[in-house]
C-alpha cells in the first residue's frame, strides 16, 4: 500500500525511474549494490548547493551543539532579524525594508497577495498565463496554467491572467485599478522556462505603481544564484515592491520562504493579521543565514562561477542545435533551462503523438537517460515533450559535457526512428539485445499506401471548409494497440515483448487515464474539407468500465477540454466513450456549454451494418428467416433490431438474463414508432410488414404491455437471455453489446448461418472456424489511411462507421446533436446515413466488384 502520494509513486515505478539514495554527496546520488547517479534536477532548485554541503552541516551542527532555541514564538528571535537584514542589503538597502518568513514557496505566495489586499483594499489578483505560484489556494488561484486545477479547489473570480511579455495586455488591466497586486516569475518556470522580458518587467514596475497595485517577482526559482546573481531584480536592476524567495533558501536542508518588500506596503494591519507557528524559527533562519554568507563568499563566486557555466553550456547547445535543431530547442537563463524534443517524422504514428502530447514520451526519455547514462531529470509537463535542466549550482563543465552527450545520443535515437531504444527500458529489456544505433527505421512503415495529410492541404483546391471534429477512442483490444506502435518497436521486439510492453501501457492508464491527442488528420470529399483529431485514453474497455460514476463523468470532461483546447467544434464518441458517457447524454449539458457539438456514433454504425447485411442477402426472400440481435437493450442493437425488421419475418432479441422485462418495455414501443415512420422499405412478410398491418387493425395505444408482448411473438418477435439457444436457430445473428470482453462461444451457430459483429472489443471467443463479418465499416471519401495504422487495422479507405458519423456531420457543418443518448429514432438515424452518404461515406457492400477491389473481402473478424 502506498501511503504517501500514490499517484506520484505508481507513476514513477512504471516508469522506471523510481529511485531510493542510500546517501549523496554533491550532485551524485548513491544507491544500493554501489551504483550511482548524477542529479540534475536538484529538488526542482531546491537543492542549489548539492546535497549535504559543508558549510550547511556545519550550520546544523553548531545550532544543535549550542542548544540553541529555534521555536520561541511570539518572539523572534534575533538570527531571523540578522538573516532579513542581510537579505535585504544584498538586493537592494535602499529601495526594501521589510520582511515576511514562511515555511515554503507556496506559502511565501499566499503571505505576499494577503499583503497586497490589505494594503490597497482590492480583492483581484493579476497574473500570467502558464505561470506557477503553488499548490494552496490562493498561490494555485494565481496560476496562470489548469493543470494542477479542478473546480473548487481554485478561485475563479478574483484572479485574472495576461500573457508573458504582453505589455498593452498588461496595461489594459490594470489601469482598471481593480487589482491588489500583479505577480509574475522573471522566468517561468513550470511553464516551460520561458524568460520575461526585460522591458515587460520594467513595464510591470511602472504601470504598477502608476495604477496602485503592489508588484511581486516571484523569485522562488530564479532567486539566489541560479540565473548568475541574487535575483533577475538585481540582475536586471528592475525593482518590484515585493519579492519572494524559497527553494534554495534552506539550501535542500530546511523549508524556508521570505517575501522582502518596500516600506510603502507596510501596515501593522499585516502585521496583526498574519502569523505562522513555525515561520520566524531560528533553525530556518541560521541554515537561510549560511546560504547568504555562502553566495557572498569572494573565494567561491558562485555568481561568476554560474555565469561562466551557462555561457559554456550556450556553447555547447549551439553544437549540439547546428545537427539536431530540428529536434530539439531550449528556452531559459543560467542553470535554468528546458530542453523540448521534436520528431516530425513521427507525425502520422499514434502512439509517438500520443505519449509526446500527454507527457509520456518525456517520463519515458528520463527513464531511458537514467538507466542508460545515470542522469536523474525529470520532464517538464508544461510543454509535451520537455526535459527539465536545473542541476546544482556546484557542477562543473565536466557534467555540462556528461548531460550534452546524452541528449546528443537521445536526438540521433529520435532522428533514426529508434524509439525501441526509449521505451525497452519499459519492460527491463537489455538494451544490447537490440540492434545497434547505427541501424535506422522508419517511424511508420505502411508501403505505398498514402496517409491522410496532417492538415488541410491548398493544392487540393478552395473547398469549403466543415467543422473540426475530435474522435475520442480509446485502447480496445490488445491486437490494436501493438498496431499503433512505431516500426522500430514492432520490428525488434518478440511477440511476447510486445504484449508486454502493451501491458505497461494499461499499468499507466490505471495510474494516469489522461487523454490527449494521438492523430490530426484531415478528410476530403469533391466539395469540402475537414480538420480533425484522434484524441486518446490509454484505458482498456474493462477498466473505463470500472470506472465510479464520477471518475467516468472527469475522464470524459477532460476529454472535452482536450478536444476545445485544440479547436474542436465537433465531438464524435467511439467505443466505450459513449458507454460511459451514456451515449453522450451525461455529457452534453457541459459540451454546449463549451460550445461543442457532439454526436454518439450509433445511428451510422447500426445503419451500415443493417446496409451491409442487406448487400449479402440482396434479394433473398428472408420472411422465414430468424435473425438475432444480442445485446437488444443498447443503442446500436435497437436500431439493428428495427433495421432488419424491414427485411427479415422472425427477430430474436437476447439481453442479460433478467432482462426481458426492460426489453420490452423499451423496444416493443420504438419497433412501433420506427414501423410508422421509416423511410426504409418494408418488404412483404417481413416483420414491419406484419407490424404494420397489426396497427392498422388494432388500436395499439390501448394495449397493455402483457397484450402487446404476446401479439409481437404472434407477429414473430421472441426475447430471451439464453443466447445457445437463439444462436442455434438464426439465420443472421448480430452481436452489439457493450460487454467489453468476448463471451459467445460460435459452437452454437447453425451451418450457413451469417454472423456480424459490430462490438468492439469483439464479443465472439476465438474460433477460427466461423466467418465472422465486423459490422459498422463504412468506406471513405478517399483511399487513404488516417495515420499510418488506420486507428483499427483496416485498409486504407474503409473506417468504422462511428467515426465516419463525427466525419460527415463535421463535413455537413451540423448545427445540432442528433445522435444523442440510447435510444436514438430510426428516423433520425436514416437521416445521418443520408447525410453520410451525401458526404461520400458509404456502408459496405459485400456483393459488389468494387468492393472485391478493396479487399473487403478479407475484412472479416479473424474469429
């Protein structure tokens, strides 16, 4: 059991780049058996002076020798005043004099804004998109990034953002004179390393104290030696009215923060307000006090020496960018530095789109620069696929040239296609079993089959543009995630290994079920064009089911703002995204609300099958024929039963046993409905066609549901649980349920009987014995496939019809959901395979030339 952050534990395990030092000494971090590995990360800056310093144990030790007292509150003790004294003359005597202790940055932040709001009586905080400030409320409220945020645990009314360096942004705000303080990072550092500038900062200054608001640099991170000075304020000579300090302020030993700031801002009304139990101690004070005498010590100059070792550092990521500038770049100052990574080539490929976008690729390179070079980083996760680069500041040149190499040999594994490389560290695989790094592969390898371009290309002339549309999928079956996965790893790896490494993928779902998008590609018909995305959760069908009511409902609320975020109007479920989502009713008040359309899939899929039943039996007369429909209860299989009705005389229904009662209650009412309204035609002795006569004759409305029941098995209507049985006697059977794993076993299938199955996960057990036909595929505009595995395996030019729904009504600059929830009328439905089929997307004909052509005939379920 983990009992601390298990999120945090799990993720790092299944990476594997879980560690537990025994000791460490400088930037190297012991572990058992000997070994050993460098530190670069450094406690995110925490850690400034390497690990167990000299001068730090020597402050510890003497504290404790002399019995000193450190918790005397409410007074303070006379080392914290000594310690804000210094700090302040080593910024700046003249322009600060005041202080604020903490316990960490986060707090440091919250004492600042509570500061600003009693000094100037203003409630509203200003701050800047993808800034950091913390994880308690009001420093979580004031960062400017929705990754750490979830509603209520943030304040949404009284904090506002404006992008970084945006100077008339800035200016509009605050001349509104509605904020207490506007508080910015000098670099941000969560938010990807990105330097403000200089005449941003100074204007902060300036339109701060013209318009009353209180100015903070935080400087948590950047502060204290780690862009070459004391902080960028000084560095810079810019001065805001506050500035907060932490992180290397109790040197890896301590957690320390302080906040110094101008006397302007002073009041003993913050003084009266604000205290803290363990703020002010003396221990703190001592250990932050030894840090200063350390940045101020000539014999070290840490500052020069800083300032030196980022200028060799930009010497050597010029080398390495003149080779790799289309892999990689990097943003920041000093020893602050984000190196984000890039494969263009890896573009069309799922998986790789996939594990960059949502962080994975990152965690999966530091792993792989862990076991394989010894060098502990972490990513960034404010850009997809970014290193963090914040080592001690006591490095030398010689760890500069160690951590360059690395990365030099991370961008020729990506240049060469060698992602086998990164991710057999996954599954513990020697790296030595796999072919050397001389050898290179393709990311993709799909022959001379084209792919779909990435986005719309102009060559293919001025065609009107239809709505961009997200598809949300998911992992089905095992067989289709191994198929996503790049060549190299496909290639080099067993059968074994990739059904292993496919295993560790769904381990990390279980810890991180996070979508994000794994495929742009675009769709063209003779008359316009659309944009769209695959956007992925690594879930398995049986682990989205195990999912509680609200995890269900937060999984596909991300998946929405995944969707918004990356221009999406357009929203197609497949798969169990609709299960979950209740066809998409459970989510449809928050997509209007963002503006999003969304439709479920099940009108086309349950369509195109019935279509594609059709072109099988062509004009067989099948009034004598049974066909079966599993599943009867969901969406999809109602409309398959009312579908087929048109053509066949005696239907099965099977559902759970149990069941039977809620089948009737719903299906017997919509098979009416549908019979009267259908655009279908109804053929003699079909069931319809007996329906149709029997509400002619019969005033049905006043007939019980008991009545009902028993003239429906008169007319040919049966409703079972035991699906041996109604196996045994279909002509047709067609499977569709939201089962999520197979469970009907082919024995029972009578000879010459035709079968379809339209779930995914498939519901048949393997039997390779029976053709099996995959229900819901449509063909496509063109004959393309959309990124290099086609999503689910199929040729290029033949997709599933849940997707081809999301694609036509995009193409149709659909208005309005029509496919919603889980009954959907058959008249509605006829309506979007119309639409469909307007737009080029045609249901499978099995009978035709054309279809042998495209090697339909070799699409069915290998069962």
């Amino acid at each position: 059991m983990y009992r601390i952050n298990e999120y945090r534990q799990k993720l790092l395990k299944s990476f594997n780049i879980e560690i537990h030092p025994i000791s460490a000494q400088g930037n190297i971090l012991f572990l058992e058996n000997g070994a050993f590995v460098y530190d670069y990360l450094s406690q995110y800056g925490a850690v400034s002076f390497g690990h167990n310093s000299d001068f730090l144990k020597n402050a510890a030790i003497n504290f404790i020798k002399n019995n000193q007292a450190s918790l005397i509150q409410p007074n303070i003790p006379t080392v914290v005043e000594v310690f804000a004294s210094q700090l302040i003359k080593m910024v700046n005597n003249d322009y600060y004099s005041r202080c604020i202790m903490s316990n960490s940055g986060a707090e440091t932040v919250e004492a600042a804004l509570k500061l600003a709001r009693i000094k100037t009586g203003r409630s509203k905080i200003l701050s800047v998109v993808k800034g950091f400030h913390g994880k308690t409320f009001a420093a979580l409220s004031a960062s400017g990034s929705n990754r750490f945020k979830k509603p209520f645990i943030h304040d949404e009314e009284h904090y506002d953002y404006v992008e970084l360096n945006d100077i008339s942004a800035l200016q509009e705000k605050l001349s509104t004179q509605k904020y207490a303080a506007f508080i910015v990072e000098p670099i941000l550092g969560e938010g990807g390393m990105i330097p403000a500038s200089k005449a941003f900062l100074s204007a902060s200054v300036s339109l701060c104290k013209e318009f009353g608001t209180m100015s903070i640099f935080d400087e948590i991170q950047t502060g204290l030696g780690r862009t070459g000075d004391i902080c960028i304020a000084k560095q810079f000579e810019i001065y805001p009215d506050c500035i907060l300090f932490s992180k290397a302020l109790g040197g890896g030993l301590v957690p320390v923060g302080t906040a110094i700031y101008s006397e302007k801002f002073h009041t003993l009304e913050f003084d009266k307000k604000h205290s803290s139990t363990f703020a002010n101690n003396a221990f703190a004070a001592t250990i932050a006090l030894s840090v200063l005498h350390y940045l101020n010590d000539p014999d070290i100059a840490l500052y020069k020496k800083v300032q030196e070792l980022s200028h060799y550092l930009d010497q050597q990521l010029d080398r390495l960018l003149f080779r790799y500038s289309h892999i990689i770049r990097f943003n920041g100052l000093g020893l602050m530095r984000s190196f984000e990574l890039f494969d263009s080539n890896a573009q069309y490929n799922m998986m790789i789109n996939f594990c960059h976008n949502n962080g994975s690729l990152a965690y999966t390179i530091c792993g792989y620069l862990l076991r394989q070079h010894k060098i502990f980083v972490m990513p960034l996760l404010s850009k997809p696929c970014a290193i963090r680069f914040e080592p001690p500041l006591i490095i030398e040149k010689i760890d500069i040239d160690r951590f360059i190499d690395a990365l030099e040999v991370v961008c020729e594994i990506i240049e060469k296609g060698r992602y086998d490389l990164f991710f057999c560290q996954l599954i513990q695989l020697d790296q030595a079993l796999l072919p050397a790094l001389s050898e290179s592969y393709p990311v993709s390898f799909v022959g001379n089959t084209p792919i779909a371009d990435i986005q719309y290309n102009q060559k293919n002339g001025h065609l009107k543009a239809g709505k961009k549309f997200a598809f949300l999928i998911h992992s089905t079956s095992l067989e289709d995630s191994i198929h996503t996965f790049p060549y190299a790893i496909k290639q080099n790896f067993s059968s074994d290994q990739l059904l292993k490494l496919t295993h560790k993928f769904l381990e990390i779902a279980h810890v991180d079920p996070s979508p994000d998008v794994a495929a742009l590609f675009t769709v063209y018909n003779h008359q316009c064009y659309v944009d769209g995305m695959f956007i992925l959760s690594p879930l398995s069908p049986q682990d989205m089911l195990k999912l509680s009511t609200q995890e269900k409902l937060n999984l596909m609320l991300e998946y929405l703002d995944i969707a918004k975020d990356n221009g999406a109007e357009f929203i197609g479920l497949g798969a169990y995204t609709s299960v979950i989502s209740h066809g998409g009713e459970s989510i449809l008040e928050y997509a209007q609300a963002k503006k999003l359309i969304i439709t479920n899939g099940n009108s086309l899929t349950a369509l195109a099958t019935v279509e594609s039943i059709f072109s099988l039996i062509e004009d067989t007369d099948v009034s004598t024929h049974h066909a079966v429909v599993v599943g009867a209860r969901g969406s999809v299989a109602k409309l398959i039963v009312a579908g087929v009705a048109h053509r066949y005389g005696h239907l099965i229904l099977v559902g759970r046993p149990g069941s039977e009662l809620k089948i009737e209650q719903e299906l017997l009412p919509y098979l009416v409905e549908s019979c009267r309204d259908t655009q279908y035609e109804i053929v003699h002795g079909s069931f319809f066609d007996k329906l149709r006569r029997y509400i002619e004759t019969t005033q049905i409305e006043h007939c019980d549901l008991h009545q009902m029941t028993e003239d429906f098995s008169q007319l040919g209507l049966c409703i079972v649980s035991d699906y041996q049985l109604a196996l045994a006697k279909a002509d047709m059977v067609i499977s569709a349920t939201s089962e999520g794993k197979a469970f009907l076993n082919t024995q029972y299938i009578k000879e010459n009987a035709v079968v379809f199955d339209v779930a995914r996960p498939f519901d048949f057990i393997n039997n390779k014995h029976i053709k099996i036909y995959e229900g819901g595929l449509v063909q496509q505009p063109n004959p393309v496939l959309y990124s290099d595995c086609n999503m689910v395996r199929m040729p290029a030019g033949l997709n599933l019809a849940c997707l081809s729904e999301t694609i036509a009504l995009s193409m149709n600059s659909q208005e309005k959901p029509l496919s919603i929830g889980k009954t959907i009328d058959f008249k509605t439905a006829c309506e979007i395979l119309n639409i469909a089929k307007k737009q080029g997307f045609t249901p499978i004909n099995y009978r035709t030339k054309e279809s042998h052509n495209n090697h339909i005939k070799d699409i069915y379920i290998n069962v």
